[in-house]
C-alpha cells in the first residue's frame, strides 16, 4: 500500500501584474523536465466573460527518488480578470494570479509492504527504525526542490 506524507504544505505566491502565459507554463514545464519530475495535468477550468477571462490550472509533477520513495508536487495556478493584449506580436494577460505549491513523499512505491496486517506493522517498524535516513534525505530533497522552484518564479515574475 502506498504512504503519502505531506512535506511542504501550501506555498503561495500572490500577483496583480502582466504576464505572458505561454511562456510562463513553457518556465515551470522546463524546471520540472529539468529536475527530473514527469508532468501531469489534473485540470484545466476555465470561465470567460465579455470583460476578463478567469482559469485554474492544476499540475501534479512526480519524480522517482529511490526505491521506496517518490517526490510529488502538486502546483495550482488560478488566474483571474484576465484582460488579454498583443504586444510586439506576443500575448500578454493582465490580472491577479495566485501559485499554490505542495509537496508530498510518498513511501512504498513497489507496493512491497501491501497487506496482510503483519507486513504493514513491519513496514511501520521498517520506516521508523531502518529507513529513516533516505527518508528524511527524500523529505529534504522536497524541500529543496519546491523552495527552488519557488526562487524561480518569484524571479521569473520580477518579485525577487
């Protein structure tokens, strides 16, 4: 049975700005594929009126880290009153724009430890006494990671 344990809980980066959408999903996909995390989209909710256009995206980004443990991020992107321009033949979407980002571990990848209750106890006996050290090197690697990526889009966005 695979063991989620949260890590790093809702980060938040809040803007009112403009920004170039393509670009700034092409950012963070680049990040991700560069640190080795395998990108999925979980949704993509979108509302437009006569006036802005509003959307949440929500990513999940996993990364293997050993054979036990895998590194989840989960990355939400809400954008709203969006107010859309061509500038120098590029798309820039003016409005406020919230990132959400957390971090999971998850243990038993391999679903070694599933059922029956006597493996399970061991695996809680294998996780506190035998695997504490990778994983609390995986728990630090999530942390790194997700702090990282946040450096990159706060200087992406000019917030540094």
């Amino acid at each position: 049975m695979v063991y989620y344990e949260h890590i790093v809980r809702k980060i938040i980066i809040e803007k009112d700005g403009a920004i170039e959408l393509k670009d700034f999903f092409k950012h963070i996909r680049n990040w991700l594929n560069k640190n080795k995390y395998k990108l999925q989209e979980g949704l993509h909710a979108d509302t437009t009126t006569e006036d802005a256009r509003s959307f949440t995206v929500k990513w999940f980004a996993e990364r293997t880290y050993d054979d036990y443990h895998k590194l989840y991020l989960t990355i939400i992107m809400n954008f709203s009153n969006l107010k859309e321009k061509v500038i120098k033949g590029k798309k820039i979407s003016k409005g406020h724009f919230t990132i959400d980002i957390s971090g999971d571990l998850i243990r038993d990848i391999q679903y070694k430890w599933s059922k029956p209750v006597s493996i399970e106890l061991i695996r809680a006996i294998f996780d506190k006494y035998i695997a504490t050290e990778s994983g609390d090197e995986a728990k630090e690697k999530i942390k790194v990671d997700i702090s990282t990526l946040i450096d990159e889009l706060k200087k992406y966005l000019n917030m540094v």
